[in-house]
C-alpha cells in the first residue's frame, strides 16, 4: 500500500462556476462602491455638494427677504418722502424699513440709529433737509440714484443714495 502526503490525498472539490461569477460579481461591485464612495475625490464631490445646498438655501432665503421688503416707492422721491413722514410720525421703526436689508448697514442698525437721533432730538434737521434734495443723477438702468442737499452757498452738504429693489419693485435708501 502506498502512502501518499496529506496534499495527495486531497480530492479536487469543484466549485460551481455560477458560485464563483456571483462572488466576482459581489467582490467586483463591493470595490467599486469602496472607491467611489470613500476615494478623495468622491469626498471632495460630496463637500461640494453639500456646500453648494447650503449656497442654494441662502440665497432663496435672501431672495424671499428681498421680495419681502416692500418699504418705499416706486419713484425715488416718493421713497424719500415716505421716509420723512415716517420721522415726522417719530416711527424709527417705519423709518428704518425705507432702508435696503443689504446695505451698508441693516434695518435694525438704521432703528437704533434713527431712534437714538430722536432720543436726542435731531430728527427735525433731517426733516428739513431731506425735502431740500435735488436729484444729481438718477439711473433707471443702473437701477440708483443719488440726490443732493445743499446749504445756501450751493455746496453739498448731504449725499442721499438709493438703489432699486428688483424683487419687490420699490426703491430703497442705501445710504444717507
């Protein structure tokens, strides 16, 4: 009787081919989900997504800001009117909506602005003044405007700048 090693003496199992193309399948697959997912650059793709959403959701919330922001007039002097009557009205709250959301400072700095000038009384020069503006330039295209006041020699004492709110129609001051 022979002897063989344990190596020999194994028999060849046959896998079934069908059993080996599903685990290639699977393995294959697996890999394929491992790179995509977890590689650099698919991170990096996921970040850009994320940040790009997060861009989106502010500017729509800054849209519907915007076309919320229905304060002022269809003409730039009827804006600066309605700003005034709302000073005489002693309204800083009013007041401070004729104001753009975007400017150079926001509505609520305007209120606490507007309602410190009324707590110390120098809301009657800029009612008087603010009637006294001249139009220098005014751009329907450019979408500003920019009114004047003068003292009695002629020389520019204040600059009054609007700019036009596309969203809500009306114009806006940006600056006084």
């Amino acid at each position: 009787m022979e002897v063989k090693s344990p190596i020999e003496s194994r028999e060849k199992v046959k896998i079934p081919s069908f059993v080996v193309a599903t685990s290639a399948t699977f393995l294959l697959v697996g890999l394929i989900v491992l790179i995509s997912y977890f590689s650099p650059s698919a991170r990096e793709k996921r970040a850009l997504l994320k940040n790009y959403n997060q861009a989106a959701t502010s500017l729509n919330a800054f849209e519907s800001l915007l076309k919320a922001d229905v304060y002022g007039g269809v003409k730039p002097e009827e804006t600066l009117a309605l700003f005034v009557k709302a000073l005489m009205a002693r309204d800083a709250d009013l007041a401070s909506k004729y104001f753009m959301v975007n400017g150079t400072m926001n509505q609520g700095e305007w209120r606490v602005g507007i309602q410190k000038m009324f707590d110390e009384n120098r809301a009657e020069k800029i009612i008087e003044e603010i009637p006294r503006a001249m139009p220098v330039r005014v751009s329907p295209e450019l979408k500003s405007a920019l009114f004047a006041v003068k003292d009695n020699h002629g020389e520019t004492t204040h600059e009054i700048l609007l700019n036009f709110n596309d969203w809500s129609g009306v114009w806006k001051i940006e600056s006084l």
